[in-house]
C-alpha cells in the first residue's frame, strides 16, 4: 500500500537508515507512480512497480515487507509474507476477527520471522471514559469524543502537533444557533488561516450530514399533514350528513318560518351557525386533546411500550430509536384554520338545501 501510511512508514524507515525500497505494490496507479518517484528522489534508483502483491513478493533482494493495504485486510498478505521468509512490518488493525488474528499469529510462529504491528506500545494514547450517550440514532455508536489538545496528540505530527491533511479528521462545532450551523461551519472555515483553508477542508451541518434522514422526515411530515386533513374532511362530511338529515326532519319548521318572513339568508345562516358551532367544539377538543398528547408524548409511548413489553420503533430496525415531539403554535394554528375552514365548507350544502324548501309543497300535506 503506497497511501499515507505505507509512505509514512517508508519514510521512518529511511531515517533509521541501511534501507533500499526495491518494490513498490497498490492498486492504485496514481498511488503507486507518485510514491516510487518520491522514493527515487530519496534514494537515487527508482522502485519496481507492481498491481499484484503475489508478483512484487517475486522480486530478487527483497528480505522485509510493509503492509500498509486497505480496507486493513492484511492476512493474505501476511501468509505469503512469511511464508517466503520475509520479516513483516504490518500496519494495524491486524486482523478482522479472533479466528483470523489466531491463523496470522501461527503462521508468524510457525515461520519464525520477525513480524511487528503497528506501532510501539510507548505510542499508544491511554482515555479514561467519562460517560456514555444515546443519541437514539443509528450511526453514532463508534463515535468517541475526545478534547482538541489530545485529538492533536493522537493525529498531528511528533514533532509539530499539526494533524496530517491525509487523515481523515472531522471537527465537531457545538453551536448555539442549531438552526443556522450551516452559516456558522462556513464562517468557521472561512476565518482560518491561509496555509489551512484549502481545498480539502469541507465544512456541513448536521443537516446536510444527515440529509436522507430530514428529507424522509420532511416528506413524512407532509403526509402526515395530508393524512390529517382527510380525517378533517371525513368528519366534515359527517357534519354534512347529520345537517341534511335535520333539514329533512325540521323542513316543516322551516317552512313555517319561511311563511312567517324568515328570509332565504336567515334560514341559510341558521343551519350554517349550527354546522360551525360543532365544527369550533371539535376543532377547539381536538387541538386541547392533541397538543397534551404533544408534550407527553415520550411518556406516553414509554407507558405503552412497558405495558406490552413491546417496542414501537426498534432501533435494530429503524435508524431512530425514538423522537422528541415539539410544538410548534404555526403548525397548531394552521391546523385549527384548516378544521374550521373544512367545517364551514361543510354547512354551506345542507343550508343551501334548506333555502330552497318551498313551503306551500311541506305545508300542503300537514
């Protein structure tokens, strides 16, 4: 591997001196052209290159080996290592599983070469954990926060403490404003210093890191609010039924008020006054009843899902494990508006159907 590490650990050999790079092997030719030409201006021949590890492990002279290779897959490297008699230089992590580490180790055992791992014990960094979090997210359960000075001892240079471009090291801002994080990452970027502020540093929010997942909340919330209002126009049509069947039934009260000087528009804004009153009464219950549910809604669900003993929104399942409900008074009054705007519509049919009773045809058969 000629990435950063497998160049770093080429380097460090080269100051410890007596080393001849022979070979070079990576898949990636951009890679492995850039490192042999740097290795040649270091030590005046230039390396043989291979795409095939098998191959470069054919190479006359050779008497060790750095494995440095992604995705950190180093077994079969390692085999056909010592197995040629070659002493190896592995760069960690060493294994995938306990099974694998197992076979590598006896394998080195059995050959008897020299095989070291990473680097020197002296060079580990000890943490003290402090605490643990669930966010109810899936995704952050290898994240491990650690302070700036010790992030800069464990990825910046010995000898400057300058965390290395090559590394792939986010920053996390915690900012007041979670709203507008995207104005201020970016303002953050812009105020560092020239020699920083390249091209390799991007700055996102945590709404563009996790875009898919607020994308389906946006849409989900949309269909909800559709949802929502489809059960607003069914209870409407309910308060349409229950209108006609009252016209249906008072159409010879009506009919006498009608011979007594009630007008047309007297008698439209009666049944319409009666529609929107039970539209107002529900409207007014359901907007009581739904913003109680809102506050307690993490307490209610929890109640529920101990007395079934049953999980609503796994978080083996789902990428959430759960969500915090908050009310938003633009969103409860459009609601409302919605339901009385519904209910209205709603009366306008059956007091229309009432203006329109003739009252010498009811009266004729009373």
């Amino acid at each position: 591997g000629c990435g950063w590490y497998g160049m770093v650990n080429v380097n460090a050999a080269f100051k410890a001196g007596g080393v001849e790079v022979l070979a070079l092997c990576d898949v990636d030719s951009a890679h492995l052209e850039k490192s042999a030409a740097d290795i040649e201006k270091l030590q005046g021949s230039r390396p043989k290159t291979f795409k095939l590890y098998e191959d470069m492990l054919t190479t006359p002279g050779l008497e060790a080996v750095i494995i440095g290779t992604q995705p950190h897959w180093h077994a079969l490297q390692l085999f056909a290592c010592v197995q040629r008699g070659l002493d190896v230089y592995c760069e960690k992590p060493l294994a995938y599983d306990i099974r694998e580490g197992r076979a590598m180790v006896d394998a080195v055992a059995k050959s008897g070469r020299i095989v070291q791992i990473g680097r020197n014990l002296s060079d580990v960094m000890k943490f003290r954990v402090v605490g643990a979090a669930d966010f109810g997210f899936y995704g952050n359960n290898n994240t491990v926060m650690i302070g700036l000075p010790a992030a800069q001892g464990l990825f910046g240079d010995d000898e400057t403490g300058v965390v290395n471009a090559a590394q792939d090291v986010h920053l996390r801002l915690r900012v007041t404003d979670v709203f507008n994080a995207g104005v201020i990452a970016q303002d953050a970027l812009n105020v560092l210093p020239a020699q920083l502020a390249s091209d390799q540093l991007v700055a996102s929010s945590w709404s563009e890191s996790q875009s898919s997942l607020f994308d389906a909340l946006r849409l989900e919330k949309t269909l909800t609010g559709f949802m929502l209002l489809m059960i607003v126009v069914i209870g409407a049509v309910n308060i349409v039924s229950t209108l006609v069947m009252v016209v249906a039934d008072k159409s010879a009260d009506i009919a006498i008020l009608r011979t007594m000087g009630a007008s047309r528009a007297t008698i439209m804004m009666v049944f319409v006054t009666q529609g929107t009153t039970v539209g107002i009464f529900g409207t007014a219950l359901g907007a009581v009843l739904g913003v109680l549910l809102s506050l307690n809604l993490s307490r209610v669900m929890q109640g529920i899902e101990s007395t079934l003993n049953a999980a609503f929104s796994p978080d083996d399942v789902y990428m959430i494990s759960y969500l915090r409900a908050e009310l938003r008074a633009d969103d409860v009054v459009l609601i409302c508006i919605s339901a009385l705007a519904v209910s209205f519509l709603a009366t306008l049919y059956p007091a229309y159907r009432a203006t329109r009773i003739q009252p010498a045809e009811v009266l004729r058969y009373e």
